[in-house]
C-alpha cells in the first residue's frame, strides 16, 4: 500500500474490534522498529471499544438474543462469548473505570438489596465499579456456581484464562502511543440505547397453585437481572471508550448522532 501511495503514506480506518486489531498491530510495528510505522499517517477508529464495553459484560453473563433470536439465541451466544476468546478483550479493563482519557463511574453491575442477592452485596459491595472486582466476579473463582445451560436467570462463570488474555490486549491497547507523525480521530456514535450494565435483584416465582383457574397459593424468591441503557453510545459502544485515548495535538475526539 505505501508502494501505491502517491504520498508514500497509508491512512488506516478501522470500525468496532477493527480499532483494537489497528492499535495491536501499529504497536507491535513500532515495538520492532519496522520502518513501516512510520508511513501511517492518519488511524481513524469508528466506534472502537477501546477501553471495553458493559454490553460484553451482559452477553458473557446472560447471552443477548440476535435479531430476536432469529440469527442466534440468547443461549447460544452467552455460551459463544464463553468459550471463544472474542469476547474477553472487550470486557471493560482497568482504563474504562480510571484511565488517562476516561473515567466512568457508572457501575458495571448492581446488587439491589435481597435474599438472592446479598451473598454478592457483601463481597463486593451493592455496585462493582473496578476492573478488578469485575473480574473476581466474572471468575470461576468467585465461588459462584456455574449454571445448566438452559438457566439463563444466573450468570454465567469465566475461565480464568480468557480474563488473563484480556488483561494482555488491555495492556497493549492502554500503552500505546501514535509515533509523532501519526494523527489518531475517535468518531463515537451517540443518541442510540446502549447497554451500561446490569443489575441483578431478587424476584419472586410462583411454587405452588397458580394453575390456569386458581391464584397462586405460595411464591418463593428467585433471582432475577435487568439491563441499565444509557443513549450516550450507538447500539454497542459507549461513547467514553469509543474516545478512550486523550486528546491532544496528535488525537482528536469526534461525535456522531
């Protein structure tokens, strides 16, 4: 491409992961000192989770349906996010909650006071507003039990070594620099409901009569969760990590509505 290029340099765009992908492989250019990342001239990301986004959070608990579950179920795709490595580097890291360019004090989830819920109040407070109580949380060494596949009211457990790999990208992606002549734009899309977190509670479910003709005759406690939306993101990406780097004379932060 710099051989094609009138100016002998290479703008890159990047939408969504794209941006991360970008952002690894301009460091990893710069780590080895290819000459290379010298004819990048321009990185535009789209909507780039660069910090993360709580929308993986929600998935990788509950599962999200697609098009209604029309394209994938909400069982599906929680076990997807599980199982593959995709997901994990989008979870948000330690820069979402208290980095340089951003600082979101929005919880990533919530406890409301309860029976099903105040085992988790008193280990990690009634919000978790930290990476690191995020992923004590998320972990398999939380103590929590993982759930049967078709129970999608408790939240799912995390293998320990997919959060390690996300600490890894998070870690490339917080560190890197542009070189001098390279100018970074952030383009964030804003005024679409978007996932900031989730909340669990304790709800309440029915155990004895109920039936078609009869009131129900005894109800017991069960958990139960609700996704928080903010419309200060596009569907995915919340504005703060789509602008996650600071601006300066070599990064530029740009909206869209």
């Amino acid at each position: 491409m710099v051989d094609d290029s009138h100016s002998g340099k290479v703008t890159i765009v990047a939408h969504s992961n794209g941006g991360l992908l970008a952002k690894t492989f301009m460091s990893a250019l710069q780590a080895k000192e290819d000459p290379l990342a010298d004819k990048i001239d321009n990185l535009i990301l789209v909507a780039s989770p660069q910090v993360g986004t709580p929308d993986a959070v929600v998935g990788m608990l509950q599962g999200t349906e697609i098009v209604g579950g029309l394209i994938a179920s909400q069982t599906t795709t929680r076990e997807l996010l599980n199982t593959g490595p995709f997901g994990h580097h989008l979870l948000p890291s330690a820069e979402y909650f208290a980095g340089s360019g951003v600082q979101v004090t929005t919880p990533v989830i919530s406890f409301e006071s309860g029976s099903s819920t105040d085992g988790w109040r008193e280990g990690f407070g009634p919000a978790i507003t930290d990476s690191q109580n995020l992923h004590q949380f998320l972990s398999r060494d939380s103590g929590r039990a993982k759930p049967v596949t078709d129970d999608l009211y408790q939240p799912e457990v995390v293998d320990n070594y997919l959060l390690n790999y996300a600490d890894t990208i998070a870690a490339v992606q917080a560190s890197w620099v542009p070189q001098p002549n390279t100018k970074v734009y952030q383009i964030a899309g804003a005024g679409v409901e978007t996932a900031s977190g989730i909340t669990y509670f304790t709800d309440t479910e029915c155990i004895a009569g109920g039936s078609l003709w009869f009131e129900c005759q005894e109800y017991a406690p069960k958990l139960g969760y609700y996704v928080n939306f903010t419309h200060d993101g596009d569907g995915t990406v919340v504005v703060p990590s789509a602008l996650g780097m600071q601006a300066g004379d070599s990064v530029e932060r740009w909206w869209l509505d």
